[in-house]
C-alpha cells in the first residue's frame, strides 16, 4: 500500500475543504473521504486506490436516521447498513430498502459500510481490480479485456465499448426504486441531485461514476413519504445462498387497488452499469391487472434493451424470471 | 542522469551510503508495524516504533486494557493486534474482508479488522478472542464450539466464534436458517458449519 497522510476534519467544513484540493473526486481521486472503508480500504491494499491524503469522517455528527416533515426520512450519510436495515420505521415503511441491504455482504460489512460509501461502492470486475490488467475504468485509454474475458457477472444493460462493468450494490437498487434524494455538501454549497441521476453510464468516460465533484460530500440522502398500502419486496438471485454479489436482483414497490396496479417502481440489480431503474417495466405495470402476463410483459420490456456479453447470455432470461417472481409473489399475499 | 537530480544543490548519498540508509530505514518499519511477538515487550515495541517515520500515537482498549502505540497509518486493525499488540488469536485469513476470519468487536459491534486502519480506532474499545474467556474459565460460546467439536483445523474459530457472541445481541429469528444467514460473513474451509450452528443454537437456548 502506498503512503498517505491520515487526517480527521474536526467539521463538515474542514473536511470538504481538505477534498477540495484533490484533481477529481472520481477513479484516481489523491484525496479521499474514509468511512467503512469496506470498499476502499480492499481497493488501496490492491493499489487500485492510491490517495496521498485519507480524510476519517467517521466521527462527524452524519450518523441520525430522523423523520422530515413531509413524512419522509433522512438518513445520514455515516449511518452504518446495518442501524439503516434494522431501523423500525425503515422496516415499517420502506421494507424493500430493509431487505436489500440485509441480503448484502456480511453482518460484519454491514456493521461498518455506511450509506455514503454504499452509494459510492465500486464494481467488482476483475480486470478493474487487477492493475497487471488493463482498464479504462482504472487507467482511461487503456482497454477493456473483460469484453473479450471474463465477464460472466458483468452488464447487460448500460454498457458501452469501453466498459461492462456492474454495479454492485443493493442498497442502490433500493433507493433508485423508492426515488430517493442524494444532499451534496461541496465547496460551493449545498445541492441535491434525483438518485436516477447520481451515477453515470459509462460512455466514453467509465472512470466518471458519479456527478460528484472535488470536496462534494454526501451528507445524507431522504426518502420521499412513504406510499400508503404499497406491497414492497427485493429479490436477489446470485451463485449462492448468501454473502455474495447480484446476477440479477428487482426491487419492486407496487400499489394495487381492485386487482389492478395503480402504481410501480421497478429497480434491477446485478446487470446494469448503475442501480437500473426501469421506466419500462414500470408503464408495463402501471393501469394494468396484476396477472402473470403482465408481469411477463413488465420483464420483457425491463431486458428490451438487454446486449449480453459472451459469457453472460443467461442472465436475460434470468433477469426476466427475477421481476416476474418478484412481482407475482409481492402480489399474491 | 544529472537532468534527473531530484534534489539540485543537496548533497547525494553514494550508492552505499543509500543502501545502508534504507537498509536501517526498513528495519525500522519492521519494528513499528510488526513488534516483537511477546505481549511482555509490548512496551518496548513501542518505544522502538516512535523513531518511525510518519508513525502517529493512538491508544486502543483492547480486551479492557489501554495500549498506547505509534503506529504506520497503513497498519490494520489485524496487523495492529497481532503484529503490534502480539494477541495472535484474531487469524488473518483472506486479507480483503471475504472470509470472516478477522472477526473481532469494535464498541461492542462486530467487524472486519482487516478492513479498518487501526488509527481509525483511536480511544475505542476492541474485544478480540482473547479477551472472551481463558481456557479455565471459557464464555459459553467457547464452550459450546468445543462440546459440539465446531471446528477442524480451527483457522476460522476465533471469528467464528467472535460473529457468534455478537450475534446474540442482533435482531436474528429463533431457526437454524436464520442463524446460517448472519453467520454467513465467516467461512470454514473444514465444513464444520453444522456443529458451528448447533453451538451456537445451544447458547442461544440457555440465554
């Protein structure tokens, strides 16, 4: 591991004024805010994150899980996953969001993965984890042999020419679902940012992953009032039972009146590019009988766009019967 | 090589001269991130590690006993216990928090030590299997794993057991399944995981 200089900011201000010298906030960051250090500490032993400064903002006052007064919620940015999951009104009122950090990692990561750094977990590819290997995520220019190699656990939808790689989390798929609100504190003050809108495709630009600038510091992110009567559920398919990535997951929030659904959020993880919010799949849903052929029709829609790569051809189909269970057992009871 | 002078004006070491410095300058780094493996000369690894170059003072209570160190900001909370401290019972397995080996409790919580910079523990409380029981005087779970043989090579035992003691604490439903899936974070290449579970039910029953 490469030297670095340890600092713990004594305030938000301090901190976010140290972040601000670094030339990016992205892949290459020379400055970076420690919180888990779940992701970051794995990828600096693999020197795949090299910062000459690491700022500890564990300690800051981030950790406050607290109702607004719209009837939504604030969660701070250094709350751990594990106080997030087990929170009585995140179980009460946003359970999908409960069950989708519950069915990642270990209870351990859990214990110390905070909600900022969940956003901002990286992809497991491994040719972006390997710096003997080429990566235009890691090193822009250099290539992307995972297109050619390994890419068996990598993106069907999102992807581009010069990266496949797979957002791991959750927790994001989640959040994209319950339409959550990311709050930035950067050098130039505060902003809010949609969650659709926080994390970038690749394009030809895969080190860029988030709209994150130099000194902008997640400080919390909110859930909007949570739907009356919505039916919510996460379903995570992955190699096996437990402590294990995403081939496919849905995050699935639906309301339904008479046997018709009023209402849908659909979110995919394990096989896209960033936490996949389906607008497709969720016109597919919206008007329609809750009945296996529309949730059918939703999957289909959801993988329209699907472009598998040479190993991964299986995770269509298997994305399409992860909604289509989803959606047929959150209706059933 | 004369444009490439790093340092113009100062003066250069001669080659052996450099090799002699970096020679000391390693052993020296040696000492600080991974002290004499005696927890009696725990003091005198200390001192031994402040003549370390950007080594930073941080106490730790470990097992209910403080420990000022000074310490390479890159050390590990595992490094830190076993190399520094010399507790060599939290096993470094996987290295990149895959495994569950290095389970120990930070405030009472359980963690990856592999995964946290020690300094980031700075003032906290760390209980590590040392510090669970002794062999005449075991923490029931320590009992249990040897009255239901929980282990083979042992490797895994001391996070294994680490995970189940806080899990007594955690929101985690009456049946085996449940059990299975919050000690899910600790791998046992051996297999023994039915009587890890069975073990750990039986705690679960007498508490």
């Amino acid at each position: 591991m490469h030297t670095f200089e340890f600092i713990r900011p004594a305030d938000q201000a301090a901190a976010i004024a140290s972040a601000a010298q670094s030339k990016t906030a992205q892949q290459g960051a020379d400055v970076r805010f420690l919180g888990g250090g779940t992701t970051l500490i794995d990828l600096m032993k693999l020197n795949v994150e090299t910062p000459a400064r690491v700022l500890d903002i564990n300690r800051l006052p981030l950790d406050k899980i607290e109702a607004t007064s719209d009837g939504g919620v604030k969660i701070g940015a250094m709350v751990r996953n594990s106080d997030l999951a087990n929170h009585a009104k995140v179980q009460k009122d946003y359970l999908v969001l409960s069950q989708a950090i519950l069915q990642g990692a270990s209870a351990q990561i859990r214990n110390m993965a905070t909600v900022g750094g969940n956003l901002l977990q990286r992809t497991r590819c491994v040719y972006f984890r390997d710096t003997s290997m080429a990566c235009n995520k890691r090193e822009p220019g250099s290539g992307c042999p995972a297109i050619t190699g390994h890419n068996r656990t990598l993106a069907i939808l999102g992807a581009s020419q010069n990266c496949i790689a797979t957002n791991p989390s959750d927790m994001c798929v989640a959040l994209a679902a319950l339409e959550a609100t990311v709050h930035i504190q950067g050098p130039k003050g505060l902003r809010t940012v949609a969650f659709g809108d926080f994390h970038l495709l690749p394009g030809d630009t895969p080190h860029r992953e988030t709209v994150l600038e130099p000194g902008d510091l997640i400080t919390h992110i909110t859930l909007p009032p949570p739907i009356a009567g919505s039916r919510q559920l996460y379903l995570k398919l992955r190699d096996r039972a437990s402590y294990e990535f995403a081939l496919a997951s849905a995050a699935v929030v639906l309301t339904i009146a008479s046997g018709n659904i009023t209402r849908a959020r659909i979110a995919l993880g394990g096989i896209g590019t960033k936490p996949w919010r389906s607008p497709e799949a969720e016109a597919a849903l919206t008007g329609k009988a809750a009945t296996d052929d529309t949730f059918r029709q939703a999957a289909e829609a959801a993988l329209r766009g699907a472009k598998p790569q040479s190993e991964n051809k299986f995770k269509i189909e298997l994305a399409k019967r992860c909604l289509t269970h989803a959606l047929r057992t959150v209706t059933a009871s | 090589m004369e444009n490439d002078d790093p340092l113009p004006g100062l003066e250069q070491p001669n080659r052996r001269e450099f090799l002699l410095t970096a020679g000391s300058t390693v052993a020296a780094g040696v000492i600080a991130a991974y002290g004499p493996a005696h927890a009696s000369t725990v003091a005198a690894a200390d001192a031994a590690a402040s003549a370390v170059e950007g080594a930073v003072p941080i106490t730790l209570r470990i097992n209910g006993q403080d420990h000022s160190l000074r310490i390479d900001p890159r050390t590990t909370l595992l490094d830190c216990l076993r190399e520094t401290v010399a507790l060599t019972g939290t096993k470094k397995g996987c290295d990149h928090g895959q495994c569950g080996a290095c389970t120990v409790h930070v405030n009472g919580r359980r963690v990856l030590s592999c995964l946290n910079f020690a300094v980031m523990h700075d003032g906290e409380e760390i209980t590590t299997i040392e510090g669970l029981g002794t062999p005449e005087a075991m923490h029931p779970m320590q009992e249990a794993f040897f009255t239901h043989d929980a282990y083979q090579c042992g490797y895994c035992t001391s996070g294994q057991i680490m995970s189940a003691v806080a899990l007594l604490k955690e929101p985690c439903g009456p049946d085996d399944a449940a059990v299975k899936e919050l000690m899910s974070g600790n791998i046992c290449r051996c297999g023994a995981y039915a009587n890890i579970v069975a073990a750990i039910q039986q705690v679960r029953k007498r508490a």
